[in-house]
C-alpha cells in the first residue's frame, strides 16, 4: 500500500508537470519517499558547496526502469557544471 501511494504521487507529479525526473537539492523527503517508498531508481549529482565549504547535491527520481535515463542527465548536470573538488574538511564550520 506504501509503495503504490509513493508511486502515485512521484507519478502524478511527473505527469502533472510533464516531466521525465524529480530533482530535490540536499536529499529531502523527496528522496525517502522516492527511494524507500515507491522502489523507483534515485541518484544523488555533486551541486557544488555550501559557504562553509560543505558540499551539495541533487537527487535525481525517476519512475520505473528510468535507470538509464537518470545516469544520462547526471552525467550532462555534472558536465555542464564542473562542481567537484576535493573538500577542505579541515574547515567545515
């Protein structure tokens, strides 16, 4: 009962706004719904840092099967944005 009701919202919000993935900054309850409810592929894409040095992310969800689709734009977010760098974990405040 769960996972269906997780998957009708995730699909009810794709459908809704007519589009094919999720994105969440910092793994919100979009990310526990998503992963731990409905079962549906998730990762999570380097976003940069924080002030403090602290390093973001985003969670990408997609439906069913979505896998394939998820590591393509992944792959094109972390591209196009370059935000990697080893953290400075001496610092974090």
């Amino acid at each position: 009962a769960i996972r269906e009701k997780a998957q009708k919202q995730i699909d009810g919000l794709l459908a809704a706004n007519k589009l094919d993935m999720l994105g969440a900054m910092n793994v919100d309850l979009l990310g526990i719904v998503s992963n731990c409810g409905a079962g549906y592929p998730g990762l999570v894409v380097p976003a940069g840092f924080r002030t403090n040095g602290q390093p973001m992310g985003i969670m990408l969800v997609g439906t069913a099967m979505a896998d394939a689709k998820l590591i393509r734009a992944a792959y094109a977010l972390e591209q196009a944005t370059q935000p990697w760098r080893p953290p400075d974990l001496m610092h974090w405040k």
